[in-house]
C-alpha cells in the first residue's frame, strides 16, 4: 500500500507539474534572451553546487540567481530557469532520472503560482525599486512553502517524516537565506538593466566567489570537528572503562562528523551472534533488529567479511539482501569493530537522504571505528575484571565481598526511603553426606544448580552470593521477612521436588533456610546477617531440615 501510494503521488505530482508547465509555455511563451539565460543557468548550478550542508538542508546561494532572473524576464521565463537548473542537477551530475523529473515539477508547481501571484498583487516586472520588495518577498516566501509543503507530502506517503519533524528550524533557517538573497538580486537585476551584459556578468562573480569562500571555511570547520572527535575518542580510551558510557560517547562522536539520521552499534558474543547493544534516531532500539546470526543480514556480513560497506543510494543499491530498517533510509555506512584484527561488532550508520556520505566521511568512520574497537576491548576487558573480582567462580553468584557491600549499600538505600530490606540465609542439607558419597566433582555440579535455581526463582534486583561453602545468601530489596518468606518457599520447592542429574545419577538435595528483615527485626548489617544465621539453624536445622523459619524476637 505505501509503494502504491508513493507511486500515485509521483505520477500524479509529475503530471500535474508536466502540465502546468507546458500551459505557461503555451500560453504566456518564454520571451527570453538565451544569451542571458544561459549565463543565469551557469551560475545558479554553480552556487547550488558550492552550497554547503547544514544538517539535513542545502544553504546556496543560487536562489540569489533565481529572484534575480525573475525580476528580469518575468514568471515564465524564471520558473524555466529554475526547472533547468534542478534537472540539470539531478538528472546529469547526480543520475537520478525519476528524482529529476520530480524535483522538475516541484519547482514548477511552486514557482509559476507565485509569479503569477506576485503579478497579480501589483508587482512590476523589470521595475526594480523599494515599493516592489513587498511584492518579491511575497514570491520567495510563497515559493518556498510551496515547494517545502510538497517536499513535505512526498515524504509522508513514503512514511518518512512526521510534521513537526519536518517543519523545524531548519525550514525557518532555509527561508532566511532565501530572504536575504532578495537585496543581492534586486541588486543584479538592477546591474543588468543599467550596465553592459559584459558588467552584469562580473558582477555575478563575486557571489562565486563568496560562496567558494564559505564551502572553504566549512570543510576547514568539518576538518577541524573530525580532529576534535579523534581527540575524543583517543580521550576517551584512556579515561572511561564503563561500556556503556564508550559506547554514548562514540555516537555523540559520530554525530559531530557525519550527517546522522540514526546510528546502531552491535556487539558479537562467543557464538558470533551480534546483538544490538546502542541504538540512536528512528524508533530507537524497535526500529532495529535485536540480534544476527554470523553471516545474516548486513550486520552479519559486514562482521563476517571484516570489511566496511558504504552504500550511497540503497533504493537502487541491489547488492545486500533488503531488510526493513533500511526501507526509510537513503544510504548507510557500516564498519567492522575489530580488536586485533577480530571483529567483535559492527556500527551501522543511516541517513534519509541518498549520497549522505562521501569518501571523506567513510575514511573518517574507518579512523573512529579503529579507536571505539580499542576502547570496547578495555571496557569489556576491565567488565570480565570487575565481573570475577566479585563473582564466586564455581557458582558464578556475587562472592563474600560483594555481599558485604551490597547489603551496607541496601541498608543505607532503606535508611533513605523508608523501606524494608530482607536477607535469606540458606544452608544444604547433609551436603558433607554428598561430597563424601559422590566426590567433590559432583558436589560442585550440585552447588552449581542449586546457584541456578536460586537465581531464576527471584527478581532481577535481587542479589544472590554465595556465602561461604554450601551457604547461599539472598538479599531482597523493599520487601518484609514475611514477603520474602514466599520466595524461600518457592526456592525451597524448586530445590528438593527436583532431582539434580550428574554423570552419577539423580541426586535430590533438600534446603534450609532463615529470613530476617531491616529494619523491623535487625537494626544493622551484621545483626541482619546474624538474625538470619540464627532462622536458619534454630527454626530449620534444628527442627529437622528442609524448612524455611523466620527469626522471632
């Protein structure tokens, strides 16, 4: 339904603007002077294409051109001018054939009906004067809403763009330039009624050159932000261990060198799935596959090959399999994240418009594509660190140390909010009885998945260890003894109702376990710990095991 919509717009937009243009011609006739014409044609594709890019809009200042060939040959003759330059643009330096035709009528559509509006209103051709700037702001402005109100609707049946999306400050800044141009035209218009063609045409000169001037001082601007942001990510290597602040840090950096309409970066694990990790733009996170296998799909291949892809028109690119994120998109770039030459993930950067990105920007992402790889490489070797410094290696539940910590820090988090927090002390059963029986091996296989089922019968937020050898402690933020008894309960019967299979057989394991709570009935850590030692022993061992008891004061 979208494509046949987009196709109705098109024709439809094509034809009518094919129409309007040829009744003008038909009509009105062209009356120009092609010596003239030709010039004006020179020049505004000559300052269209030294225009510079300000996020997603083209400042030039070929619209000076424009207004100038208005105010001399009229609304036709303008508007014949303009359809020229466009196509000539798009269809011959950009080979775009259907997005020429398309720009043709657009331009049409919005430059015949504010002419003749202009003419209309009042205003006088080949009159340049201070009464007449009324009647030319009314032009450019009617033009240019026009043309941006069917720029905008050929977006929206393509489903692209919202409308506060589109109408932003970058139609306002646009506008302004347009409005500025109209001194420098009427100056021109005024030069070629009063001097030689031969003056008139130098006096165009200078705005080539002014314009050269600021295409200069911007790649000087966007030379100097891809510096900074190699600075950046060099910085950043050294300064920062946590993942997930390198990888905020190498998409703000992205975002200052090259146009981002949205960015996603993946991460390989040991199976070489790459997973989406950092998403920006678009629908975030949802508008990006979750996951590839090696080899599928873009990411895979990119990943696979080792080898960046640059894709500058993915509507008629045909040498990727097409996947749905990329139906809104116009180009891409996706680089391998390597650490010693091994990929370990992918960026993948998109953009709406097609040619977003040019050689420059495909070496600069391949420069801070090699630095963000150094810099994941730490982060996730520092995590793996972090991770078994505080992890128990056989159960791989949080160890002594880090549940020492965790539950001051819960403590003081109770203390702030006005919360419970509760502990549960579990101890084996006549675990000695196995290891005696079976060895140590398959005693560890039971610690193992006794860890496991403890781990899946609780919430996310809470925090398991292992306290010391076959002790488990869970700690149970925002939740009374009573609450937490029921948890306990329901681990107790995932342990002893399942048996556990080894390369021995089946082994059933019972569980004991004690629950205290702060504040209600322990005033500290230690008595926290303590009170639930005393549950576990006096209300569950002592009591004949496989019990869960709760300390009474």
């Amino acid at each position: 339904m979208g494509k046949y919509r987009e196709h109705l717009f098109n024709t439809a937009l094509i034809a009518t603007g094919g129409l309007v243009f040829a009744f003008a011609l038909y009509h009105y006739g062209l009356g120009i002077d092609f010596r003239l014409f030709l010039i004006l044609l020179l020049f505004a594709i000559i300052l269209d294409n030294l225009g510079i890019m300000y996020t997603d809009i083209k400042l030039s200042l070929s619209p000076s051109v424009g207004i100038a060939a208005f105010l001399i040959f009229g609304t036709v003759g303008a508007a014949t001018l303009m359809v020229t330059s466009v196509m000539f643009d798009t269809i011959v330096m950009r080979r775009k054939i259907k997005n020429g035709f398309l720009n043709g009528a657009m331009f049409a559509l919005s430059y015949l009906p504010a002419g003749w509006l202009y003419e209309f209103m009042g205003g006088k051709i080949g009159e340049i004067s201070v009464a007449q700037v009324k009647y030319i702001l009314v032009y450019v402005i009617v033009s240019f809403l026009i043309n941006n109100f069917i720029l905008y609707y050929a977006l929206k049946v393509q489903g692209k763009i919202l409308f506060k999306e589109y109408w932003n400050e970058s139609v306002l800044l646009e506008l302004g330039t347009y409005v500025l141009m109209v001194p420098a035209a009427m100056l021109l218009a005024y030069v070629y009624f009063k001097h030689s063609l031969m003056f008139f045409v130098l006096s165009l000169t200078p705005l080539v050159f002014i314009a050269y001037v600021f295409r200069m001082v911007r790649d000087l601007v966007k030379a100097n932000k891809r510096l900074n942001a190699i600075y950046e990510m060099v910085k950043m290597i050294n300064s920062k261990l946590e993942l997930d602040q390198i990888l905020d840090t190498i998409v703000e950096v992205i975002s200052q060198v090259v146009a981002v309409s949205a960015a996603a970066i993946y991460l390989t694990d040991s199976n070489g799935i790459a997973t989406l990790v950092k998403a920006v733009g678009g629908k975030g996170k949802e508008g990006f596959r979750e996951s590839y296998f090696k080899g599928e799909g873009l990411i895979g291949k990119v990943i696979s090959s080792n080898k960046i892809v640059a894709i500058k028109n993915l509507k008629e690119d045909r040498s990727l399999d097409r996947e749905k994120i990329f139906a809104n998109y116009g180009s891409l770039i996706a680089a391998p994240l390597r650490s010693s030459g091994v990929p370990i993930g992918c960026l993948l950067i998109l953009h709406v418009e097609t040619n977003a990105f040019d050689d420059d920007s495909v070496r600069i992402i391949e420069i801070i594509v090699d630095q963000a790889s150094v810099a994941i490489t730490n982060a996730k070797k520092y995590y793996e660190v972090t991770r078994k410094s505080i992890t128990d290696p056989l159960t791989k539940t949080y160890n002594r140390r880090y549940f020492n910590d965790a539950l001051m820090e819960n403590i003081m988090r109770a203390d702030e909010n006005n919360e419970p927090v509760s502990l549960i002390m579990f101890d084996l059963d006549n675990f000695k009885q196995i290891n005696d029986t079976y060895g140590h091996l398959i005693g560890d296989e039971v610690l193992k998945e006794v860890a496991r089922r403890i781990k899946n019968n609780v919430r996310s937020d809470d925090i398991v260890a292992r306290f010391g050898g076959e002790e488990f402690a869970v700690i149970l933020p925002k939740l009374t003894a009573e609450q937490a008894y029921m948890i306990a309960e329901r681990i107790r019967t995932e342990v002893s109702s399942k048996p556990i299979k080894t390369e021995k057989g089946d082994i059933y394991i019972t569980i004991t376990g004690g629950v205290a709570d702060y504040p209600s009935k322990a005033d500290s850590a230690e008595k926290l710990v303590s009170h639930a030692d005393r549950a576990l022993y006096a209300g569950g061992k002592s009591k004949g095991r496989n019990k869960i008891a709760i300390y009474e004061v």
